[in-house]
C-alpha cells in the first residue's frame, strides 16, 4: 500500500477533526473530505464533533461579529493599561 494520502482507507479521529475543520472554512481538500465523510459514517463521536462544528460555525456566522479597527484597539490597551497602574 502507498504512503499517498489518497490511497489511505480510513483517517484517525485526530485527522477527521482537522479535516472537520478546515471544511468550514472551505479549506479541505477533495481527498480529505472524502476521508472525513468515510469517517463520519463510522464514527459517531466524530460525527457528533461536527455537528457541534457545524451549529457553532453558524452562530458565529449569526453574530455578525466584527473587529475592533486599530485606533480603538490602541486607545483600550491604553485605557487597560492606566487601570493596572493604579
């Protein structure tokens, strides 16, 4: 057998929960979702991780969160920081 991920039959939970990962974020390759979905419908510990994956992505999605822009950030670290000094 080859050392080629893709000549690989199964992953280990370890790799599924990366490759689980990266699918959110559109970052998996073809093979590595092909081995996370042979995974999935074997394993339900790592089945229930992605559902929880899933929902998680979707309220963060929900949120709308935003970041602060720099001035901001600068003016809290120096608030933060006036507060330690008392």
């Amino acid at each position: 057998m080859s050392s080629d991920k893709t000549d690989k039959q199964y992953c280990k939970c370890s790799e599924a929960n990366c490759y689980c990962d990266k699918a959110q974020y559109n970052e998996v390759k073809d093979w590595e979702r092909e081995q996370l979905i042979s995974h999935l419908d074997k394993c339900p510990k790592c089945k229930d991780y992605s559902e929880r994956n899933k929902k998680l992505t979707e309220l963060f999605n929900k949120a709308q969160l935003t970041t602060l822009q720099e001035e901001e950030r600068k003016e809290l670290k120096r608030l933060l920081q006036q507060n330690l000094d008392k």
